[in-house]
C-alpha cells in the first residue's frame, strides 16, 4: 500500500525511493541502474562531466536498466562566473592551505583555465540525451529549458531548502520538489536566499512543503532506513531521497578510504562549512574542516576552492589521510549497516513495509 504514492505513479517505479545523485565524481552507472532495477530511482550527479560525457553517462545507464533514472546538474549561481584572478591573487587565495600541500609534499596548484564544463553546453546534452528525468539543484532552469524538458518527456526534479523555494520550482512549472533538510550530506542547495539563511530540518520543512505545493514531494536528509522513510511519508511526502547512505555501499565511486570514514565513529560528527569548496556543504569533522573553519570567508569562492580542496584531496587520497580531504557525509552515519546497495534496498523495502503494514492492521 504505502509503496504507491504520487510520485510512483509519475514516474512509474515500484517504490517511493529516490537514490539522491553525488556531484564530483561520486555518483556510478552501476549504482543509478541498480536501484532503478530495484524498482526505486537512481540518479547520476552529471555537474563535473562534459557534454560528450554525459552523453555516454545516459547510454551506458540505458544499457543496464529501461527503468526511471535522473540525470543531475547544477544550475548556475552569481559565483559559478570565470573569476577574473590572475596567478598573484590565486597565490594570495591559496595561501592557508600551503602548510596542507607542505604536509602532503605537494606543490600548491596553477589557476586552471576553466573550473568545470558550461553549464550551457551540459544542459543541451541532457536534451539531447532524454534522460527519464533531469533532477537540478541550486535553482530552476530557464523557461525555455523546462518548455524543452515537457516537449522532450524529460520530467523535471528541483530541489528546495526552504517553502518559498518549492513555491518558486512549482511555479515555474517544475515536475516534483525534493524537500532537502540540513541534516543532508553534501551541499546545502540554496538558491532564494544564503544557505546559512535557509537551515530547516527535514522535520519541519518536509509537511510546510507538502502543505505550500500540489506537485509529488521527496524528502531528504537525514534518511537511513525504513524508520526514516516511513516517517517522511507519514509527513505527507510522496517519497524518500536517500544520500549518505548509498554513498556508503561499495557501488558507489566514493573511494574506499571514505566509504570506511562513512561507518567510523568519527562521521557521527558532521559540520556544515564552506571551507571545502566555497558553498555552504555537510561532511565529517576532521582536522582540515576544524584547521580552515577561522579562514572560511577569506577563502576563495566557489568554484575554485572546491577545485584547489580537490587538488589536496587527491593527494591526500594517494597518501591515505583521512584528515586532509573533504568527506561529505550526512548526520544519519550512525543509522548505517548496509555496504551493498542491493541488500540496502532490501532492507528500506522490508523495513518500511513492516513498519507501515504493522501500523495499518494495529500491530504496531
Ligand atoms: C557526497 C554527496 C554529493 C552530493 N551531490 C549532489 C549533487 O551533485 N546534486 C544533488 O542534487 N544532490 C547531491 N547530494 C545530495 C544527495 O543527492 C541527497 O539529496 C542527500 O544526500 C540526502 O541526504 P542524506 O545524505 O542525509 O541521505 C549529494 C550528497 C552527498 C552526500
């Protein structure tokens, strides 16, 4: 019963979960295919890849489900623009990490000629490409874009931090909101006012939704298991946007060295910070996150903090420290059990079925 909902129905799954895409290389075909196969939704988080690639990201999801799947971008702020730096103020930016690139024997990183691929050019591959569903955040595409998605049968996916957020997405005519609170991992995707304004819980911003829009709501943040599902749709949400906790199984691209962080004891603590990339995002409290949080606003900007973190990161990976890298993790972690993908759908399904069936015939 409680497995169709508003959103099954629009999308044709067999269950109300959404597993949530992963920016910067984390998400995988294997896992997106996967849970689409499962009878929920994968999703793909596409804002790093070239147009070509995602075009090849859509083909080879298509070669291993004709299921539901969403292909994810980010859309463009005020500070995604070239920032006009040369390399004297580059070096002045980067300038409280160098004590990181010494520790990690590294030389500090050249300004790069471009951060991440257009958004222009990504969007026009996703059209071309016809993914089931385009899923975006930080904002709403352009008129034009969201005409092109209905004439294509691309459903659209927003998500929102605060209600005026999904009022705005449902007024633009965007398909369904995932209703995102601060308990989730990665960033805190904001767009009416700054994230630091726009920290509800899943609590209390999953039923203002529901009750501000007429389109499918997903929650997010803070889900594990079939306790948090079953509490978002008793919430009145039409389905549960599941992060962390498929980041954790071995089908995702996060590294091994992370996914291990994922189940310490360490990730039950988690910070909000901008030190990482320059937006607002939730990882696990290490001594990169505690060392930076004095500099966060002398820190550059989004996009090129997340790049230059990035260099370090892949350094710090090669090396295997934990404490130099961002891990971006939600505050469920202590709610994980599950390192396959599989056997975590299964368990959501079971879960959620048994709490919910137990409640319908009083045995709960
Ligand atoms: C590592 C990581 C990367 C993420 N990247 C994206 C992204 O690129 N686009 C997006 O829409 N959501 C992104 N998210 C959010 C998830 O899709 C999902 O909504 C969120 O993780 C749900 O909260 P939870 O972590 O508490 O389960 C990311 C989350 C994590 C943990």
């Amino acid at each position: 019963m409680w497995k169709q909902t508003a959103l099954t129905r629009q999308l044709g799954l067999s269950v109300p979960i959404i597993q949530g895409p992963f920016g910067g290389g984390l998400s995988s075909v294997e896992l997106t295919a996967l849970v689409s196969e499962a009878g929920g939704m994968g999703s793909f988080g596409a804002h790093h890849q070239t147009a070509e690639q995602i075009m090849q990201t859509v083909r080879a999801i298509r070669e291993r489900t004709r299921q539901p799947f969403a292909i994810n971008l980010w859309i463009p702020q005020a500070d995604s623009e070239r920032l006009q730096l040369d390399e004297a103020a580059f070096a002045q930016y980067i300038q409280p990490l160098q004590p990181f690139f010494d520790e990690l024997g590294m030389a500090p990183p050249t300004l790069p000629e471009q951060f991440w691929p257009p958004y222009a050019e990504q969007v026009e591959a996703v059209l071309a490409a016809r993914p089931p569903v385009f899923s975006f955040v930080f904002g709403i595409p352009s008129p034009d874009i969201l005409q092109r998605c209905r004439e294509l049968g691309i459903q659209t996916l927003g998500a929102a931090t605060t209600v005026d957020e999904a009022v705005a997405l449902e007024q633009a005519g965007v398909d369904m909101i995932v209703a995102t609170g601060f308990e989730a991992g990665g960033h805190r995707v904001s767009f009416l006012r700054s994230a630091e304004a726009s920290l509800t819980g899943t609590f209390a911003l999953v039923p203002q939704v529901v009750d501000a829009v007429k389109v499918p709501v997903i929650a997010a943040g803070g889900i594990a298991d079939g306790r948090g599902i079953a509490a978002a749709l008793t919430l009145g949400a039409h389905g549960a946007q599941i992060g962390t906790a498929f980041l954790a199984c071995q089908q995702s691209s996060a590294s091994a060295l992370h996914r291990q962080m994922l189940f310490s004891p360490q990730a039950r603590y988690t910070g909000l910070t901008r030190a990482f990339s320059g937006r607002l995002a939730r990882g696990i409290r290490n001594r990169l996150m505690d060392a930076l949080q004095g500099y966060e606003a002398s820190l550059p900007p989004y996009p090129l903090q997340y790049w230059v973190a990035g260099t370090l990161k892949a350094a710090a990976l090669a090396q295997g420290r934990a404490d130099l890298m961002a891990l971006w993790c939600g505050q469920s972690a202590a709610l994980l059990r599950e390192t396959d993908a599989a056997a975590l759908m299964d368990s959501l399904v079971a879960q959620t079925g048994e709490i919910l069936d137990a409640r319908r015939t009083g045995n709960g």
